[in-house]
C-alpha cells in the first residue's frame, strides 16, 4: 500500500517531478486551496490527502 503525500507548492520542483514519475497517492496543492495565512484552509487540505 502506498501511503499519500502532500506536497504544498502545486508548481514546485519536488511537485512536478513525484507527478512526472508516477507517483500514486500525490496530492498537490498551492494557494487558495492551501494557505498558511489562513489556517482554516490547513484542514480542509489535510483531509483531502
């Protein structure tokens, strides 16, 4: 079983290449979706992963 990831930076380095390899279970998000100047949007994200 793999486990998922959350990588915040939906563009990033580390996003984009776990997504070009394949990786199952990644889970990108970037702002609006996740912001850490607002904190009720860290839930909502880590739900999602």
């Amino acid at each position: 079983m793999v486990s998922p990831i959350l990588v915040i930076g939906q563009s990033g380095q580390l996003a984009t290449a776990l997504a070009m390899a394949g990786r199952p279970g990644l889970h990108r998000l970037g702002r609006p979706a996740i912001d850490f100047d607002r904190p009720e949007t860290l839930d909502a994200a880590l739900e999602t992963a």
